[in-house]
DNA sequence: CGTCTATTTGAATGTACTCAAAAGCGGTGG
DNA sequence: CCACCGCTTTTGAGTACATTCAAATAGACG
C-alpha cells in the first residue's frame, strides 16, 4: 500500500490500520497515471470514482456563465479528489477534475466501493469521517469568504496550503478565493511592497 | 417515532425504515423544548448533541470582528442542526446554536450515537449519508457566492426556501448568503419595483 | 523562434459597504 | 389602551474594494 495513502487513512481514523484491512484495501485500488491536462472526471458525465493523489496536482472545477474555471477542489499528492455528488448519486458531475501536472493516482471505483461498504463497516466509517473533515473545511472556507477581505483569504490560503501557492496556476487560486486573477495579482504586488 | 423524522430519515437512505430500526432509533432520542433566545450549543464550548427539530427554528452563526452575527445553518422543523465538527471531535464549538422561536427538538446525544454506531452499521451509513448532502449543499452554496451576484442569491434562495423568507429575520438571511443586512433591503426594494 | 496562455498593469466603472438617521414593529408595563 | 423601549428594517449619502475592459509583458511549450 502506498504511504501516502496509509499515513492519509490512518490519521483521518485516528488509528494504526490493521493489516487484514489494509490488505482488502489494496486490492480495491487502482493505479492509474494521466498527463498534464486530461480529465479524471468531466462536468455533465457522471463521476464513477474517487482518486487518491501519489503524485502531482488536480483541480476540480465548474465552468460559470461566461466560460471562466471555478475552482472547487484543488490538491497535490496525498489528498483525495472526486465529485462526491455524482459518485454517490451516479448523477452527471458538476465538476470537472483535471491534470494540473503529470498525475499518478490510486482509483477507487465506485463498484469496489459499494462492495467494501456492504462487506466492511470499516469502509462506512472511513468515508464518513473524510466527508465529514471536508464538511468541515468547506464551513470554513464559506465562512472566510463571507467575513474576510480578499487579501486576508489569501494569506490565509498561502498560510494553511504553501506548496499550492508554487505548483497551482494563479487564475486558479484566484477562482478557488473566489476573486479574478487581476485582483490577485494586484493583492500579491501589494504584498510584495509591504513586506 | 416522529413523522417529519421517519420521513426524513428513508428520504435519506432511499428505503422503507424497517420496524427494528424505528424502535432502536426512538429509544436514543431524547425530546427536548427550548424558548425563542436559548441556545442549544454555544461557541466555544463542545458540542455534544446533533438536534433534528420537529417544531420552530433555529440558526447556527458565529459572530465576527465586528461582534456581528454570521449565519452558516439556518433550520425549520423537518431538519437536522448542530455544530458537527465539534460533535464528532469533541473540540470547542465554532458556532452558536440559537433557537429563533419557541422550538421542540429530538436530541440525539453523542453517547448515543457512538453506542448505536457501534452496534448497527446502518448509523454510520446514515449519517455519511447526511453529511454528504450537507457537503454537496455546502459546495454549491459556495459556489453561488463565488460565482452569482447578491440578487441572484437572493433569489436563488427564495426560490430554494420559500418557508426561511417567512419565518428567519433578514439580517440572517443577509448574513447567510454573505451580504450586509442594509444591502438586502435594497436588493428586495429593486425586486419589488420590477415585478 | 513563434504561438499560446498566464500574469501584470492601467483606467474607468460598479456593486456592495460604511456611517448615520429615520421609520417600522413587537413586546412590556404604566 | 397607549406610551415607551429595544430591535429590525429601510433609506440616504459618500466611499472602498474588487471588477471590467483593454493592452502590454512574461512564461511555457512545441
């Protein structure tokens, strides 16, 4: 089993993973590699799996009324990436999911997840908590958005996630704040002056 | 069992509640009765209950800099509120729970639900189940406010909640979609002369 | 090197905010 | 029943922050 994905479960549930379980769940996965700008998943198809990043960067994102990126989800290696709606509801995606850079990742299928939920309460657990800590996060975000300045989100943003602010496009960090890119570039020369 | 539960309930998980369900779940919950003012959880101090209301209203908000309050929940009766990241972690609540009028809860206790968890697989499904929808409700509320103008929230919000415009003071509302109350005066005043 | 996309910069505009005050509404007690 | 109080909503005037439109510069990639 992949670190990454070990050491990701293991702090989500608050415990060492047995090796039985760990065993189950590495038959379940998938590795799959995609390049630099194809799509994991696509807005308007449905999403049929959920993916563990081991290597590089993706975005999920929906495009507004004027053909603009919005980013939802951004993440590099270690984190999981999916539209959840329609993986659970098997409705079309609201998100689109791209390659940001070369991506290796660990494909959980929404066939195998089905199938280790009804075998393994374990699973019901795990994906109840990851749910749950995105929940919480998203309260979070929402909660910045309505209450802070659009530099203080970036600080903010640079603060919690600073390998993003390297490897993810501007426009795109912008969209996730969202702000435009013109805004973020004059709030990062203001920044730049101040310090 | 309560009727708006039961229906809630198998609106969740898609199926008929089977009788054994229905008796084990009764016996966890715990009718409780607060006055319009009270709080059911306050910022700051854990969270021990999740509450599906049965009668009333009742808002979860955090208050900002200013000391003004921010809505991240609103609730009538027929659904569920708390602050669930502190339910789940034990840590200080971030939110506020207020009841908005005289409001009549089924409480379902921390205990309770870590011991029904334990023993009855289906809890775990359930509230994964719960917790997703807020998730994806959560995810294009954010991206509204990313996305569409105060107006357009507004609307978009009316037409979702028709029941909230009636009964939630609009200074949550405001706060709720991310505005100042002042400006959804205004919003509501342009609406009314175009119609 | 040339093309395409991302970022920066400038100037003008607009949406929502701030501060301030008035009007409306609901409850309480004289 | 009416007067008063506190709180919510409305309205007005001025402001600020982020946006739009447009163009120039910088970077990535074949």
């Amino acid at each position: 089993m992949h670190p990454l994905l070990k050491q990701n479960i293991e702090r989500t549930i608050a415990q060492t993973l047995p090796a039985d379980s760990e065993k189950i769940f590495a038959e379940l996965l998938l590795e799959q590699v995609f390049q630099k700008g194809d799509f994991l998943a696509e807005e308007g198809k449905p999403c049929h799996a959920i993916y563990f990043i081991t290597q590089g960067a993706a975005c999920a994102y929906f495009l507004d009324a004027k053909g603009e990126k919005n980013a939802m989800q951004l993440a590099l290696e270690g984190h999981w990436i999916s539209d959840l709606s329609s993986f659970f509801s098997g409705q079309a995606a609201m998100y689109s999911i791209e390659a940001l850079e070369p991506l290796k990742v660990l494909v959980l299928k929404k066939e195998n997840f089905t199938k280790a939920s009804q075998a393994f309460p374990f699973f019901d657990r795990l994906f109840r908590i990851l749910i749950q800590n995105a929940y919480v996060s998203l309260q979070q975000r929402l909660a910045k958005t309505n209450a802070e300045s659009a530099e203080n989100r970036y600080l903010a943003f640079v603060k919690q996630y600073p390998d993003f602010v390297q490897r993810i496009p501007q426009y795109l960090i912008a969209s996730y704040l969202g702000i435009k890119p013109q805004s973020l570039s004059r709030i990062r020369k203001a920044m730049a002056h101040t310090k």
